[in-house]
C-alpha cells in the first residue's frame, strides 16, 4: 500500500470513528495542554554539503515546539482500563536557517522573486483529533497511579506563515498549495508514561512513528532536485511530549466551587 494511502486510512479514521464511538457516552471532559519538543529537520538533499553544514552549525540546536490546546473525554472506560478522545488546536514553530519556496504561501506566484530567502521563523497552524489509550500499571500510597499512556494523534493545517531571516517583513498568506485551504498533515504515534491523582494528570510521550505532509514551502523541487516522489514520507527525528490535563467538571470555574457571594 502506498505511503499516502495509508496516511489517508490514518487520518480518516482519527477524524471520523472517534466522532461515531462517543455518541451518546457520558463520560468527564478534561482540558489539555501540551507542549512539544522535537529535533529539527535539517535534511538538505542535494543543497551544496558544506553550505549546508554551515546553516546547521550556526543554527544553535533549538528544537521546534509544538504547542497545543483542547479538550477530550473517555469513551471507553474500564477499571484499570480507559480510551479517550480529544480534538484541539496545535501551533509548530521551526526557527532551522534554511531556504524556502515562497510560491505556495503567495496568492500571485508569479511575481515570485528569483532570489533565494531563508527562514527566519515558520510557523504552522493545526487543528486535531487523538485517541488516548491508558492502562493503570501501579497505585501508590499517597492515592496517586501511574499508567502507561499511547496516543493516536492526527492533524491537519489550516494556515501557515513564515517570517524572512533578517527582515521583519512577514508572509501572512493564508497557505494555498492545490489553491485549498485545508490540508493533512501528520499522523504519530506517542507511547508514554503518566501520573495521575485526583483531577489532575501529567504524561511525557515519546513519538515512537510518524506519517507527515513533505511540505512544499521547505521541500520544493525549486530547491532541490532529489526529492522524494511520494507527497509523504515517514522521517521521524526525536521528538518528546508533556501534557497536562485537569476534569472540567472540578474546577474553580464552576459556581458550585465558588465561595459564597462569588459569581452572582
């Protein structure tokens, strides 16, 4: 089966099974927030090796962050057992010095400049769907658990943007590549580690595999001729997740939490 077969079958399955499964479930809703940390993709193709080098020597070693922000609940829900479901809005940013095709981010390509421009900050908006599997693995005296945790996270973005290197002019373009506005994106597989007590909970995953987009705007044959063919690919440089997640049902922001004479 090809590669974007199988990327497809992923992500349609992330964005619509979930959705059937938690009809009619009532279960706790959680708010989460995570925070992600991954080595750069610095692959340069058949760029010139030691300008190449140079951009990767002088770049420092900051990762790219992914932030996110959203809400899931369980659908599944067993003793020592649970599958959740979660949907919420990711922000990438890669600050990797490297050249990059502005044709996709411009509504009128071919007043395109023929000079070559670097990335100065890129950054990526998603929206996303998950599945959290959780199996309870010890209880410990002061009431907490620790679990192991794998999620099933797939995304899509909406709306890319890229600042120059050493300019503070900025290419807000809504990103058009196939003049669509919509366009998948990842699908990665994190297993992990979690601590959870009371309404509160906090896991570190590690991306174990990933399917993702071969982005035009940092990979174009404008810049490289080596490329590979397939429009996905599943490179998968290192990458850490730490998400923190609360019961919306407990918190300070529900009146019956209030103290008396609040919220009136």
């Amino acid at each position: 089966m090809k590669t974007k077969h199988i990327f497809s079958l992923g992500l349609i399955t992330l964005l619509f099974i979930p959705q059937l499964l938690s009809q009619g479930f009532d279960g706790k809703m959680r708010w989460v927030i995570g925070l992600g940390m991954q080595q750069q993709d610095r692959r340069m193709f058949d760029w010139p090796k030691s300008y190449a080098q140079e951009l990767i020597d002088a770049d420092g070693g900051m990762p790219t962050m992914q932030f996110s922000l959203g809400i899931s609940k369980p659908i599944l829900y067993r003793q020592d057992f649970s599958i959740d479901l979660g949907i919420g809005y990711g922000l990438e940013i890669n600050s990797f010095t490297r050249p990059f095709n502005r044709v996709p981010l411009l509504d009128n390509p071919i007043s395109v400049p023929s000079d070559i421009v670097f990335v100065g900050g890129y950054f990526i908006h998603m929206g996303s769907t998950s599945l959290s599997f959780s199996k309870r693995l010890w209880e410990l005296p002061n009431g907490g658990r620790v679990f192991f945790s794998c999620d099933a996270i797939g995304s899509a973005n909406w709306l890319k943007w890229m600042r120059a290197k050493g300019t503070t002019f900025y290419l807000f373009q809504a990103y058009r590549e196939k003049k669509v506005l919509f366009n998948p994106y990842s699908v990665e597989i994190n297993p992990g580690l979690g601590f959870e007590k009371n309404a509160f909970r906090i896991t570190i995953n590690y991306r174990l595999w990933q399917i993702k987009q071969v982005d035009p705007v940092l990979f174009a044959p404008i810049l490289y001729h080596s490329l590979p063919l397939d429009p996905y690919d599943t490179y998968n440089p290192f990458k850490m997740w730490i998400t923190v997640s609360r019961d919306l049902e407990d918190g300070w922001w529900r009146k019956e939490q209030w103290p008396k004479g609040r919220g009136k």
